[in-house]
C-alpha cells in the first residue's frame, strides 16, 4: 500500500525513453526489450503512472540484458495518473490520496 509520498515526486513520462521499441501485443501498445527469441520472458506490470515511466524502462532494460525478454502492456490505455490533473484531483482537503476521478475510470 503506498501513501501520498509516492505522488509528491511523480516521474516525468517519457514515450521516448529506454532502449526497447512499443510495439502492438495483443490489442495493447507494449514496451518491449530484449530478444524476442530468448527462452526466458518477463511481463512487468506499472504502478498508475503507466509504462513510459523511465525508472520502469530501465528496469524492463536491465532484465532484458541478463537475457530475458521483457514485455510492459499498457493496461491503463494511454491514460496513466497525472496528479495536476484537474479534472481527476489527487487531492482532498486532508492531503491524503483520493483516486477518486482516476480510479474510478480504471474499473
């Protein structure tokens, strides 16, 4: 379970970064690294800030390097938590976590 901390800091998405490619699998935009014909695969799932969080590609990064391919889906369909958004606050009054907007998109 997280608390707010994990929103103070959020990273900056990049679609660029990482040395893998985003191709399509399965109907889902995926970030994809590694050797496709390694016997050895890794599905990595992202938190809510969504697969083009760089700290996640360099991780889908060093996995690949030790021979595995490595697969990130975009299960959140290009709409990762922004915390600024006004339209689904990440805030109360209280300063604690209210996904509220976000989340309940996400069901």
């Amino acid at each position: 379970m997280s608390g707010p901390q994990c929103c103070e800091n959020p990273p900056i998405l990049s679609s660029s970064c990482g040395q893998g490619s985003v191709p399509e699998l399965g109907g889902l935009k995926t970030y994809a690294t590694g050797s496709p014909d390694s016997k050895r695969a890794v599905l990595l799932v992202s938190d809510v800030y969504g697969y083009e969080a760089p700290n996640l590609r360099m991780l889908a990064d060093k996995v690949a390097a030790a021979g595995f391919y490595v697969v990130v889906p975009d299960f959140l369909y290009g709409d990762p938590f922004v915390p600024d958004n006004a339209q689904r606050p990440a805030y109360t009054r209280l300063d604690t976590i209210s996904w509220s907007g976000w989340f309940l998109h996400h069901l």
